[in-house]
C-alpha cells in the first residue's frame, strides 16, 4: 500500500489500526484497514522502511494519524544492516 492509497483510506475513515513494527535494524509501517494488514510501500512498490522510531513515527503523524501501536520484539537497532 503507497503513500497515495494511504492517504485515500485515511480521508474515507477506514484504517482500523497503524502498526510501527521492528524487525533487525529497520522499522516498517502495517497498515488494518480491513482484511489482511498490507504493509507500507514506496511510490516504486519497495517496503517503505526507517532506521529511527521517530522518523517512523513523524511520518505517520505526517499523514494526519495520531494514534499507532508499536512492536519492537525483534527489533535491534544496533544491529547492521547486510548489503545485498
């Protein structure tokens, strides 16, 4: 789900629940707006992702949101990243 659907859901009242996860060194945004969570995506289709919470979570304050769960269970931050 990018950006653009994101915003459309949020203006039609649907999203349920915004979810910031931690999985290793990096933080995603689900997304419950019905049905399954469908993560947050870039405009190209790539796993929109953070290395910090607060710009996680400045993004979603960004999109008009103020309320969002937060899982950080797997998350190290101070783990490194393994470039592919």
């Amino acid at each position: 789900m990018n950006e653009k659907i994101l915003r459309a859901l949020i203006e039609a009242g649907a999203i349920k629940k915004i979810e910031i996860i931690g999985e290793g060194s990096t933080l995603y945004v689900m997304v419950h707006a019905g049905g399954e969570p469908k993560p947050a995506h870039t405009l190209k289709g790539k796993l929109k992702i953070w290395s910090t919470l607060d710009t996680a979570a400045k993004w979603i304050r960004s999109m008009g949101i103020g309320k969002m769960h937060l899982n950080v269970a797997k998350w190290q931050p101070e783990q490194r990243k393994i470039r592919l």
